[in-house]
C-alpha cells in the first residue's frame, strides 16, 4: 500500500536539504615560503568533530616511514586551541584530510609552515575546514542501515538540527557571559566614580586647610 508524507513532514525535510549545503565550511588557498608561518583563526564549540580537506601539489610524495619523513620537505598544519594547547600536527601529504575533536569552545588557531629546507621553493595550499561527518559518509551509512531516500534526508535534517541546537547554546553561552562581563565593568566603573569623587573631595579639603594655614601664618587674614 503506496503511503503519503505529510506537507507539514515534506516541508520539513525539503528544509533540511536546503541546509545541507550551507553547513561551515571554509576554504582557503595560500602560498608558503621557507621560514614563514601563516595562521588562521576559527570560532569553534566544544565537542565538534572538525574536518579538515587540503590538497599541497608543489611538494613530492610523503612517505610512509617515518625515519624517511625526517627528511620531507613540505607543509606542516598544527592546531591548537584557545588555550594554546596544541590539537594536532601532521605533516602533510599531497591530498588528504585530517579530523580531530573540539575540547573547549572559542578560537582555535590553523597554522601553516615549511618543514625542512625549501631552498626558495613556494608551496601552494588549499584547504577547507568543515564541521561535522563528511558528507560521502551518509552514502555509507544507507547502505550499512539500509536507509531509503527519505529516511537518509530525515537523518540528514536531524544532524543540521542538532548542529544549530548547538550552536544556538553556545551563543546563548557567549551571551550570558558578555551580560556578565558588562556589569561586572559597569559595577566597578561606578565604584570608581565614587572613589575618584572622594579623593577629590578629600585632595580639596586639604589645599583649602593648608591655604588657610598659609594665610594666617602670613598675616594675610
């Protein structure tokens, strides 16, 4: 028996493929030069799993064995968090992908540079930084769940909304520690005005006593 989705369930669903393309992703061409270090910034929630897609044409075949890596020349990307400590570094290959878990939320720095001696060579990087399970993933997940079509784009909608859920703690998060910040300072710019008042007050009391003082020591009044 043929069954039919609600408009109300189709809406919601048509919804969620017109999200699906607009989800964070960033992309960044740049160009390194031996001794250089180039740094990027990206506001991050805790607990993402974060991607991150590059592609290094300019440099040769990283090797598998490490010791063989000691000598590779080409980009190296390190991430650290806001508190400085360092997520992952990895030196890159021609093409590849890295992926690692947010612990804390804030700014999180990208940071770019020469492994090794360029002797002047300049490497081109492209990369993209996107949130999230990569989307070629859900083709695997229907084929292990055996989901249909509908049921993949409603999986699909509940990752987005879970996303903006988390996004919108966040920034309530940020919210409420601004409000916080803002009438801490206001509370003590108060208190400073009044203090500054009262050392006035006290520094004009003692110049009228020690004018006073003067005057009627020199026979003025």
């Amino acid at each position: 028996m043929a069954s039919t989705a609600s408009p109300r369930f189709s809406f919601l669903v048509l919804a969620g493929c017109l999200m699906l393309p607009f989800q964070q992703t960033e992309a960044v061409y740049i160009k390194l030069m031996q001794g250089q270090t180039r740094c990027f910034i990206e506001m991050m929630q805790p607990n993402e799993v974060m991607m991150v897609k590059y592609k290094s044409p300019d440099q040769a075949d990283l090797p598998r064995e490490p010791e063989r890596q000691l000598y590779h020349v080409g980009p190296r990307l390190m991430v650290s968090s806001k508190g400085g400590q360092e997520i992952l570094s990895r030196l890159t290959d021609r093409e590849g992908r890295f992926a690692f878990t947010t612990h804390e939320h804030g700014e999180h720095r990208f940071c770019w540079s020469i492994e090794g001696h360029s002797l002047g060579q300049n490497f081109r990087v492209h990369f993209e930084i996107g949130g999230g399970v990569p989307e070629e993933n859900y083709n695997d997940l229907a084929k292990r769940e055996h989901l249909g079509t509908m049921e993949l784009q409603v999986r699909k909608l509940s990752d987005v909304i879970r996303k903006v859920q988390k996004e919108q703690e966040y920034f309530k998060l940020r919210e409420e520690r601004f409000k916080a910040t803002a009438e801490s300072t206001n509370f003590r710019a108060q208190w400073l005005s009044v203090t500054q008042i009262a050392v006035m007050a006290v520094v004009t009391a003692l110049h009228l006593s020690y004018l006073k003082h003067y005057f009627i020591k020199k026979k003025l009044i």
